[in-house]
C-alpha cells in the first residue's frame, strides 16, 4: 500500500475551502464512482482500492489517499493529479 499526503496552504477561509472541497469531491465521485461524506471539517471518500480524506482548515487543506495495492505503482500519478486539483480549486 501506498500513502499520498500533500499539504496546500490557502488564503480562502474555512467556509470557502470547503465549498472547493465538496466541488472536488464532486468531480471525484463521477469520475471515479467514490462515495464522499462530510464530518465537521474533513471529508472522506472511499472506492475499491481506494481510502481518502481532505482534511480543511482555515488557512490549509491536507489531502491524504491510500492506494490498494493495485494502484501502488500510480502513486506518482495520482500525486501529480491531486496536486493539479489543488492549483485549481485553492487559487
């Protein structure tokens, strides 16, 4: 099994974060038919060889995501992918 984790400091405060958040998960869920709940201020998300979460503060959002070990070798990839998602729902 592989662990993603990044950090992303931003400027938009907690309220805004999490709408950004909810819109990737949105994404999230119809491109790849994961189930998301929210609980206070971290969002889960859950798919077959899959486990993650975006935890969002008032100044930073941390992402972490378990690969199964099917999708270890793709943990470069799906760093990349999250990291891309974060330039665009934070700025």
């Amino acid at each position: 099994m592989a662990t993603v984790e990044i950090t992303r400091e931003h400027a938009l405060g907690k309220e805004a974060a999490k709408e950004r958040a909810q819109q990737m998960a949105d994404k999230l869920a119809a491109k790849l038919d994961a189930k998301c709940t929210w609980q206070d201020d971290e969002l889960t998300f859950q798919r077959s060889g899959v486990d993650g979460s975006i935890l969002v503060g008032e100044d930073s959002v941390r992402v972490a995501v378990k690969l199964g070990m099917m999708l270890t070798p793709m943990a470069g990839m799906v760093k990349g992918e999250i990291e891309k998602a974060l330039n665009k729902y934070l700025a």
